[in-house]
C-alpha cells in the first residue's frame, strides 16, 4: 500500500469521478468514497492505482497497463489520477528509464563477448548515458528554480514546474521553446505569447486560412498575426471585429491589412496584407 493516503474530492477537476467499487481491489466499496474512470473504463482510488503501477515498475514493465484489460495507460493519466506526489514522480520516472535501459541492454551477452574488465566498465558507462538520455530527453531545466521538469506531452510548449508552483502557491508555468514564463492562452499551448520566441517565423509561415467577412465579401487570411507593434502572435478565432486589439501592449490593428486600427469604409476597402513569415521583433 501507497505510505500516503490519497482521495479524490468534488474539486479535483479533469476526472470523472463516480461511486462505484474499485476494480482493483474488492473490499473497496464504500459508497461514500470517489473514485476515477480509467481511460480503458475501470474504476480505481489513487492509492491503488499507485500500488498497482508501482509493482509493473518493479517487475521491469517500461509502460503501464490495466490488470483487469490490460489496457495501456499513458503517465500523464497516472501521474494525475494516481495524485502522485513530486517524490514519487521522480521514483517513478527514474525506474522507467532505468527498465527502458535493461531492455536495451542485456548484461549477461554483452559480458560474454567483452569479458575484460575495462569493457564492462564502458558497458556500464553507456547504459549510464543512456539512463540519462531516457530520463531526460523529455526534461529540460525549469528557468525558475533550474529543477528538471518533464514534458509530458510533445505537441505542448505550455510546461508547469511543481517546485515553483508549490513554493509560491500559484502555478508557474513556462516556454519550452524560449525557457520563459509562459504567456498566452494554455488552450492554444502549441505556440508562445513571448515577443521573439523562436517558434514564431514557422507558425506565421504554416497556419492555416480563415474565412473573414469583411461588409459582403470573404476574405481569405492567415489565422495567426504578428502584433505590428509589439510582435506577440495573435489568432483570429473567426469571431468578432477583425479589428484586433494585442493582449500584451494594447496596440490596435487590422488583421486582414494589418494597418493600425481604423473605421472600415466599403467605398475604401483594405488590402489582404501577405504572410508576415516572420514577427514584428524578429525583422
């Protein structure tokens, strides 16, 4: 058993939570007491899903899997349905990586073809190396205390630290991309609000278009604009004025021509201004 014990809440927000008996343990009934819904569809506490991927790890396992269907479970569903703590993320992410590198690596054949001493120790070397690539291809170090922090999801540059989010009690959550605090929507977390981060120039370039109404017409324009003043990438969600106003210096313009913010006049109608390839503060 888990040495902490854990329980869901009303609060806990992303989970579905129900009443119903835990799948992996029988004399967990109580019809008082949340539990989540699996993505494969079974029902658990967070202390027995902790013991139960706990003991996958100790048996060499390098993913985790349902007892019931055998189902894969993705870590970032574990680490948050299981409420793992910051200790047991890092216990758990080091084991990973550990039984990832037993599966590259048998000891026992690479022994017998070099048995000199000096070999084994390379061996051993190598397998280090690669427990640190494992461990770390995903991590990067946090700009605000320099802890290591995972990216769990590739396709998301919006990355929260827990050491700084505990030590302050607010999130903080940074760029993967530029190493700074994060601004912008965490909704569209495939790209950064922070004035020259690098992502920008192929963002402007590939995005996609959008039909805008300008009077009776449509007009075809990127959905994503650089802030003439500022640079701070902007997206049209295709509602609203396409007069734009940037959330980071407040500075006002046209998304379809990008001239500075202006009453339109149908008898003098704004040109589609071209891709901008890159931002304001890059050119």
């Amino acid at each position: 058993m888990s040495e902490t014990m854990k329980k869901f809440t009303p609060r806990d927000k992303g989970i579905k939570l129900v009443s119903k008996p835990n799948d992996f343990d029988v004399f967990d009934d109580d019809p008082d007491v949340l539990r989540a819904v699996l993505s494969c569809g079974h029902i658990t506490d967070p202390n027995s899903l902790t013991d139960c991927c706990k003991t996958q790890l100790d048996y060499g396992q390098t993913e985790f899997k349902c007892p019931v269907c055998e189902e894969t479970w993705p870590y970032d569903e574990v680490r948050k349905l299981a409420k793992l703590t910051l200790e047991e993320q890092l216990s758990f992410e080091e084991k990973l990586g550990t039984n990832t590198v037993k599966n590259l690596f048998d000891f026992r054949v690479v022994s017998t073809f070099l048995p000199c001493r000096s070999s084994k120790t390379l061996i051993r070397e190598l397998m280090g190396l690669t427990l640190h690539l494992c461990l770390f291809s995903f991590h990067i170090q946090c700009p605000g205390c320099s802890t290591f922090v995972e990216r769990l999801d590739v396709s998301n540059l919006c990355v929260e630290c827990p050491v700084c989010t505990e030590k302050t009690g607010n999130s903080y959550e940074f760029c993967w991309n530029c190493l700074r605090e994060w601004k912008g929507s965490q909704n569209r977390a495939e790209r950064c609000g922070n004035v020259g981060c690098t992502i920008d120039k192929k963002l402007l370039k590939d995005c996609p278009m959008i039909s805008l109404t300008y009077f009776e017409n449509k007009v075809q324009c990127p959905n994503i604009r650089a802030c003439t003043s500022c640079g701070v990438l902007i997206e049209h969600t295709n509602d609203g004025c396409n007069n734009m106003e940037c959330p980071e210096c407040d500075f006002e313009f046209c998304f379809i021509c990008l001239n500075p913010g202006h009453d339109y006049d149908e008898d003098q109608p704004c040109k589609l201004a071209p891709r901008q390839i890159e931002s304001e503060s890059q050119q």
